[in-house]
C-alpha cells in the first residue's frame, strides 16, 4: 500500500512513494534537475506557468516509478504540498488565463496596503490575522485593475496546489481554509470568506472555489489522468497544504507550542498556536494551520529570516580558511568560548522582512577586538548571530501566548551544526528534535491521513525516523548573556 507525495515547488517538483504500513520512503524523484524558470516582465516580478509545474509534475511521476520497479498501481491515496501564496486563474473550461502571480513577486504590495487602511488595520489583524499586504487577494487586485477583460473571464482563482488537484481529478476546482487564509480571504473571527476584503476589492463571491477540509477525500484521480500517469483511477486526492505548514506536518508539529524550522539559504521558524491571536505589530503571519479545524484552533505563525544559511555560506566563503568544509569550519567556531569573547554579527544582508517591522538592518559585526578576535570568532558569532535571530522571533510568538517546548526541524543544513544547535536550544529553553523527512514524503503522510489509512497524525508518524535530541545546556548564563548584548546591539 503506497502513499504519493508531490511538492510543487519554484525550482521543481519533488514526488514520494511513502509504504503506508512501515513508514518507509520507498522513492523520491523531482524535476527538473536545474531550477524551473521564473517569468521577470518588470523587476520585482515574478511569474510561472501552471502548466509547466503540471508538465514537471508528470516528468517527476515517471521517474518516481521507475525508481519503484516500473508501477504506481499499489498508490492508494495523493498528497498535494504547494509554494505558498500564488495565484492562478482560470476559466470554466479550467484553462489558466495567464502566468501565475507567485509569491515573490511584489507588485501587488501597494494594493495590500489600501485595503489595510481602508478596512482599518485594527479590523484586518482582529479578523484576518494579518495585513492584506503582498498576499494572493492583493494580487488579484492588480489583475482586477491592470486586465479587466481577463478578470471578467475568471471562472475560479487557485492556489498552485488546488490547480494541481484540479489536474489530476480533470477539473474538481476546490480549495481549502488554510489557503484561503494564506492568500488573506479567510474571516478567523466570523469563520468566512472575508467580507471585508471581498467587498473592498469589487470580487465576486463565485470566483471562490469550492471550500474541502484539509484532510479529506477531496477529489479522484480522473480515467484520462490515470492512464497518462499510470496511477489507478479513482485514487483519493486525500491532501493538499502549502508548503510552510506542510514542512510542519511533514515533523509531526500539529499540537499548540510546537515549532517546525528551517535553516536553509533562509531560516524559517513555523510555530502552532491553540487560539485566535496576532501579533500587534504585524511582525510575523498567521495562517490557519493544516489541522485547523472548529471548535479546534490550530494557526500556523510563520516568520521568516533571510540572513541565516546565507551567512554561514558567506563566512565560508570569505572568512574560513581556504579549502575547509563545514564540518572543520564548525569545530573552529567551537575553539572559542560562547559569545566569541564580546562579538556579534547581526545576520540580515539580505534583510529581514516582517520580524524587524521592514526596517532592514543590514548585517553587521559589533565589538571587534584586534588583540582579541581572530577568524574562529567570527565564524562562531555568526552562527550564534542566526541562531539569536531565531530567538528573537520565537520571542514574538511567545508574546502572542504560545508555550515553547520543543523545536522540530530536519537533520539538514544549519541543524547539522551543533554550535548552532546549542545555542537555539540554550537561549529559547527548548529541546530541539531532528528529523528525517522532507516536504514530498509529508504530503504523502498527509494523504494517508485525509483518505482514513492512518486515524490521525501521531498514527502517521509514528514510524517517523528520529535522528536525535538537543536539550537545554544545565548552565546557560553565558548563552543569555551573548543573546542579551546581540539584542541591545540589534536594536541601537
């Protein structure tokens, strides 16, 4: 009994096999082998066809097959795991009108911004939990305002993983509350589609598609579909999640106070909280998390820092001695003592989005000491310099109620340092927990899940593999003390 997983992501998609019963991740393919193309008609934008994620996704099925023996007949149930935020449009027919709007391009911003004001930024954090900013109900504003004769085409918009879904099932258009309220249509406090921004914007309420629980048999796979795939009609399209929450998923993080991250190019700290709230200022956003699900509150607070594994790729290549790999870079960040003798590097070169307000600091080194510091103190402020930026902003979701215990991530990239690993677990107090997994093999476990195969998360991952456990140093003074003056010097 075999679980397909698919991740539509910018660069490609990833597909899973995933054995129901062991838990065993019994293929993994993805396509293309480069990074897919981006569409740039202006700076600041960014675009890419529908089709070429489902081209991409047939190319990945192939190969995932071909790594299983040749057969995906034994697949009972379809996973769906999506960038986060795009928008696809598309006509009755369900043809897409043209590119989707994805979630890095930023035109759309200054439609986000008129409806804050106009709605009232109180009443827009009271009931969407966040500002309509750059999201997918601002970028159909611009297309509203810069194509109306394709907006008065417009049948249904998707997210990428409900088109995807649609696809594969020859054209049930539906969608979940988690991407509505990802894209900022979703109402927390009246538990709707937004009024507000519906009426702001002038949009049609039919132009929302068909709202399915998460975890449900939401849709089948088509007899045309499944014959081009080689996948059995009438499998369950059981799942779908953008791909912040699912990586959340993918860790088993579905219970209040639990943290799924990330530190990658950029670090991602993804926290679930157990009632309605929100952040003030609006340094973070907050979804509704894959198991949201009335009277049961389950919000994904996302926040995101650019400046993580960016650095420490940086420092490597301009600070460590020549030649050196990351192993024998982390063990002379590890010759000097925490908090590298007075040193900070504050992390944000390539800003810091929502967690600073948009003020963008920059990243820059404080304290130097010529008689003191040497190359080993740099690179070990720096990791400590990320791992504080990590801190600072689970800081914030603790401010909105949320219990920090345990941080979940998978046993990749910064994870693998335990400098890095030491001094999160140190100043947070939290145990951090490592994992085998990625966003594919979760959306895998998700659709067993949504088609009834597993009772429920716990059940799913049970045979999830557990790489290893950081606690909380006994004496961590010296870690407080560094995080301390690299906060006071953060906000001079």
């Amino acid at each position: 009994m075999l679980l397909l997983g698919y991740d539509i992501g910018t660069s490609s998609v990833k597909a899973s096999l995933v054995d129901a019963q062991t838990g065993q991740t019994v293929a993994s393919a993805q396509y293309p082998d480069t990074e897919a193309s981006i569409i740039a008609k202006q700076p600041g934008w960014a675009e890419q066809e529908p089709e070429m994620w489902w081209d991409e996704l047939k190319q990945a099925t192939a190969r995932v097959a071909k790594k299983a023996g040749g057969s995906l007949a034994d697949v009972k149930a379809i996973g769906i795991s999506y960038q986060m935020h795009g928008l696809v449009c598309v006509d009755k027919d369900c043809n897409p009108l043209r590119p989707s709007i994805i979630w890095c391009d930023g035109r759309a911003v200054p439609y986000g911004n008129a409806a804050f004001d106009a709605i009232g930024g109180d009443k827009c954090l009271e009931h969407l939990l966040n500002s309509p900013g750059n999201f997918t109900a601002a970028k159909l504003a611009w297309v509203k305002e810069n194509e109306p004769e394709l907006f008065a085409k417009i049948d249904k918009i998707m997210l990428p993983g409900d088109y995807i879904a649609m696809k594969l099932s020859g054209g049930d258009k539906k969608t979940t509350i988690s991407g509505l309220s990802e894209g900022m249509f979703w109402d927390f406090k009246n538990n709707e589609v937004s009024k507000d921004v519906m009426n702001y914007f002038g949009f049609p309420e039919s132009i929302i598609a068909e709202i399915v629980p998460t975890f449900s048999v939401q849709s089948t796979v088509c007899d045309a579909i499944a014959a081009e795939l080689g996948i059995p009609a009438g499998t369950p399209i059981s799942y779908r999640g953008g791909d912040q929450p699912n990586n959340a998923l993918s860790l088993n993080v579905m219970k209040p106070g639990e943290i799924a991250a990330t530190g990658g190019t950029s670090g991602v700290v993804y926290g679930v909280l157990g009632e309605v709230n929100y952040d003030k200022l609006s340094r973070v956003n907050t979804f509704a998390h894959v198991n949201h699900n009335q009277p049961d509150t389950r919000l994904g607070v996302l926040l995101c820092i650019n400046g993580t594994g960016i650095l420490n790729a940086w420092m490597k290549r301009t600070v460590a001695p020549e030649g050196i790999g990351y192993g024998e870079m982390n063990d002379l960040a590890e010759s000097v003592p925490v908090g590298a003798e007075g040193l900070s590097v504050i992390p944000f070169g390539n800003g810091a989005e929502r967690v600073l307000q948009n003020e963008n600091p920059g990243a820059s080194v404080h304290g130097i000491n010529f008689n003191i510091h040497k190359k080993a103190h740099m690179l070990r402020a720096a990791q400590e310099g990320i791992a504080f930026s990590f801190a600072y902003g689970m800081d914030i979701m603790k401010q909105m109620g949320m219990d920090i215990k345990t941080i979940k991530a998978g046993h990749a990239n910064l994870f693998l340092s335990p400098l890095f690993r030491r001094t999160l677990a140190a100043v947070t107090g939290a145990s951090i927990e490592l994992y085998e997994t990625d966003g594919s093999v979760g959306a895998a476990y998700g659709a067993g899940i949504g088609a009834g195969i597993y009772k429920d998360s716990d059940d799913a991952f049970k045979t999830l593999k557990h790489i290893a456990t950081e606690q909380p140093v006994a004496d961590a003074e010296a870690y407080k003390a560094a995080y301390k003056l690299w906060v006071e010097r953060l906000c001079k």
